[in-house]
C-alpha cells in the first residue's frame, strides 16, 4: 500500500521532470543560432599588436592597460542577442543582450582592463553570441 507521504514524494517528482522537459523543449525551440569566438591577449612588458583575423585579439599588452576591441552584430530577423564572455574576467562587454529587428545591425564593445598585479602571460577564453526568436 502507498502511503501519502510517498504519493506526494512520486507527484512531485512527475512534476519536477515535466519542468524540465518543457524548459528544454522551450530552450531549443527559441535559440534560432549561435556563434563561438576565440579571445585572447598576452601580457608582457612590452606592447604589439596581432592583426591575424581568426580570432579577436587584443595583443600584447602591459598591466593596468585598457584596450577595446568593436564589433558589429546583424541579422535579417527579429531577433534577441545575448553575449557572454567565458574564461576571461578581465573583459567586459559594453551590453550583455540587444534587441535587434530585421536588417538592423549594433555595434558592440568588448574592453578589457588589466590591473596592476596581473601576472603575465598568455589569457584565452570564448565570446558566445546566441540568438534567441523572438
């Protein structure tokens, strides 16, 4: 014999997993497309620049330095554009989501400033832009 206990123990369970189901469904249905990009810089005691276009550097650099880089974002749909920054604190973007309409482009800041007891050396880490439906 079930007890009530166990019955509320089984319903909530049914209802934790129905939740998640459609998160997921819902999750995948409004992400339309994403984009991954390299990011990376190095801090010496010197400054250069790395103009190579397959990934977006910011050089090398010195500490307590501030260096941005700009972007531009476009798309043919309505769309809502999230951004995020992945293994770099350093870098800050200078807005996280926008949305856009159709044929609409935003230009975007990624700055990065470096304190003055960075440690140098090589730093990498990924920008992800998702685009969600709207």
């Amino acid at each position: 014999m079930i007890t009530l206990e166990r019955k509320y123990y089984i319903t909530f369970l049914i209802v934790i997993l129905i939740l998640g189901l459609f998160v997921t469904w819902y999750t995948q249905n409004k992400i339309i497309g994403y984009k991954v990009y390299s990011v990376d810089y190095t801090v010496g005691d010197y400054s250069g620049f790395n103009l190579d276009e397959d990934a977006i550097h910011f050089g090398t650099i010195l500490p307590e330095t501030t260096v941005k880089r700009k972007f531009v974002i476009n798309t043919d749909k309505k769309v809502l554009v999230k951004m995020n920054i992945n293994g770099l604190k350093d870098i800050k973007l200078t807005e996280r989501s926008v949305f856009l309409e159709a044929n609409e482009s935003k230009k975007i800041e990624l700055i990065l400033k470096t304190g003055k007891n960075i440690t140098e050396g090589y730093y990498h880490g990924k920008l992800i832009i998702t685009y969600y439906k709207i």
